[in-house]
C-alpha cells in the first residue's frame, strides 16, 4: 500500500461513491491478508508491536519459539507474554537492538531477535510501533560447539602426544640405569644386598606404573575407532560394579539396579564402554554424602535404542559448571582433570549415541546414555522429480 493512502481516502472520504467505498475495504481486507499470509509463510517469528509494547500481531513460528497462544498474546504486552523481555529496556525510541536470548520453555533453544521501530518517513515524532523479527540459532549454536570440541580434542591428543614424549624419554632412561644399578647391586654381600634389592623392586615398579598411566591416558584421549562386536550391557555394568565395589563398600553406598527383564547385546567396544561406565559411575560416588549414598542404574530398550542412566542423590552440579561441563580441565573435584566426561561423550558418539546430563545443586544427578540399537548407515535419498 503507497505511503499516505489512508490519509488522502480519509480527506475525500465525503466525495466517494458508496460502491467505490466498497471496493477500497475489498482490496484493504485483501492486502492485509496477503501480508498474513507472507508472515507466516516464514520461518523466521514476527511480532508486530504498538509504540507500548501492545502485540497487534504475532505470527506461527513466533508462537513456537516462545510457547505463546496467538489468541491470548494479541493486545497485551510483550513482556507479560515473555517473561524476561523488559519492555522499558527494549522499547527506547528511535533505537534498533539485536540481542541473542535462550528459552527453556517449551523447547530449549538459542533465539536471536532484532527489534527495529517502524519510521513513518519523519511525519511522526514517535514511531508507529516496533516490528520485531526472531531466528532460532540452535542448530548453529550446536555445530560452533561441536567444531569447537573438535578443535579442543584434537589440542588435547597433541598435548597428549608432547607429554607421552617428554616423559616417556625418561622414564625408559630411569628403568635401563635401574637395571644396571641392579646387576652392580648382585655382586655385593647378601647382608646389605637384601634392602637396596627391595628399594630398587619398588622404584622399577613405579616406573612401571607411571608407564602404565601413561598409555592408558594416550588411549583415552587418541580418537579410536571402536572394534564393536555383541555384547551384554548387563554384563559390562556387574563387572564395572565388582571393580569399584571396595570403594563402593569402604563410603557405605547403596546399589539400586533396575535392569530390563530382556535386553538384546548391544553392538559396542566392550572395553570403551566398560571405561563409560567406570567414569560415569565413579563421577556419580564421588559426590555422594557419607553414610547416605544412594546409587541407581537402570537400562531401558525400545525398538530404536538403549537407554542406560546413573542417578545419584549428591551435591549435584550448579548452573555455572553445567554450562561447561565437557570443556577440559573443568571439574566439580578439586583434585579432577575435567577429561573424563569428555573422554566418555567422545565414545559415546563415536559409537552413534548421545549423552544426557540434568542436574540440580543439592538434589543429585541423573546422566542417560542414549545408544542406538543398530549401526547407522548410508541412505539413499529419492530422486528429485524434474518438470519437462
């Protein structure tokens, strides 16, 4: 509609013919719904607001984003239907604002909104109203973390390959001078031989044990590819359990499994998964109270997946560790690597499953392992048809 048409039909309004009347609110009712139907055609949400913060008009996806009833949004304010929107910080005149926001209800997403005023080319001191136009950036938001992990992850394996190096030099060094610090020690009398022999047995074993730690933490953190065959999740759970249960023992900790009467072998790397399990479940012990410990595992199975979760009754986790909890070297321990958790999510995806963690300060934590039932292959897309 050409700026100042409704101004020039209210000034002749008085020389208009009845039928012509007719035929302007015929194209006004149509053009406003062709513009509708445009706005919500897109997939971008647009609300349409007076000078107040009123909406006059809010579209589908809109509505989708925030959860909103289209019915009971129009005519009241902004910031009563989403809560957290001020409207005396947004609504400044003759101010445009771009600002990314998160919402949890009724889906968890990453929304970026852009809130211009609509100008009436300078006849108006104040604007007509605000048009505010709204983008979901989860799927965005998801692969900049997940190449941000990639990046983190590959830091980490060459860090891990310096220190492997570094310290593996050494250690080799140390073992062959023990070694012959243990021939020399051969040719001296049995009476003083006896505790130099032992002092030495235990410095070799250390040796040992540092070179042990040390392929096992190159193994953890170098990207495998997992040797998946069938195997009982059941199994792996009652055998992680029997190598924790004197730590579980010693802090009193009950032991709660709530096991699916019937679950078929998972196609898995048995040994990357019974090191999932050993982190997630010593990760859960580890916050628990003394004496009123409370561990409970349960696996489930659909026609699509395994769903394997550890609950505990612990400290839980607050929001501020949440929002970092795989990034490396953040831990609720003080004396944690913060590796183990982004160790045990690499595994999981590198096996096509998923790791959900929700957790509450003082009310506990719950982790689900959502494992797919059958290996992920290619699929061929149909064929697109084409107009001749």
């Amino acid at each position: 509609m050409k700026s100042g048409f409704l101004e020039k039909l209210v000034a002749r309004l008085d020389r208009v013919e009845p039928g012509e009347v007719q035929q302007i609110l015929t194209r006004l009712i149509r053009e406003k719904g062709f513009l509708e139907k445009v706005f919500e055609a897109l997939h971008e949400g647009v609300i349409i607001l007076d000078s107040q913060g009123i909406i006059g008009f809010v579209n589908q996806a809109a509505c989708q984003f925030f959860g909103l009833d289209p019915e009971r949004a129009l005519g009241n304010q902004l910031s009563s239907q989403v809560r957290g929107l001020d409207w005396e910080y947004l609504g400044k005149p003759g101010c445009s604002i771009s600002r990314d926001l998160e919402v949890f209800y009724p889906e968890n997403r990453y929304l970026n909104f852009y809130l211009a005023p609509i100008d009436d080319h300078g006849h108006a001191v104040e604007s007509l109203g605000y048009v505010m136009l709204v983008r979901d950036l989860t799927s965005t938001r998801a692969e900049a973390e997940e190449t941000l992990e990639s990046e983190r992850l590959n830091a980490l394996t060459l860090l891990a390959a310096g220190i492997a190096h570094e310290i593996g030099n050494p250690l080799n060094s140390l073992d062959i001078h023990l070694q012959l610090l243990g021939r020399k020690f051969r040719k001296l009398p049995a009476g003083s031989r006896a505790p130099l022999v032992d002092n030495l047995a235990t410095a070799r074993a250390e040796i040992r044990r540092l070179d042990t730690i040390l392929k096992q933490f190159l193994h953890a953190v170098r990207p495998t590819t997992p040797r998946r065959e069938r195997h009982d999740l059941h199994a792996l759970l009652h055998k992680t359990l029997r190598l924790l249960e004197p730590e579980l023992s010693s802090r009193h900790i009950a032991v709660e499994l709530d096991l699916a009467e019937s679950l078929p072998p998972a196609l898995l790397d048995p040994g990357q998964f019974q090191q999932v399990f050993y982190n997630l479940i010593r990760n859960a012990y580890q916050a628990l109270p003394p004496e009123a410990g409370r561990l409970t595992l349960r696996t489930r199975c659909n026609d699509y997946e395994y769903r394997i979760s550890i609950e505990d009754n612990g400290s839980g986790i607050s929001p501020e560790i949440m929002g970092a909890i795989f990034e490396p070297y953040r831990s609720t321990k003080s004396s944690g690597s913060g590796l183990g958790l982004l160790i045990v999510r690499r595994i999981i995806r590198e096996h096509g499953g998923e790791i959900e963690i929700a957790s509450e300060a003082h009310h506990g934590t719950r982790v689900i392992i959502h494992l797919p039932r059958t290996e992920r292959t290619v699929r061929l897309l149909a064929t697109p048809a084409i107009d001749l």
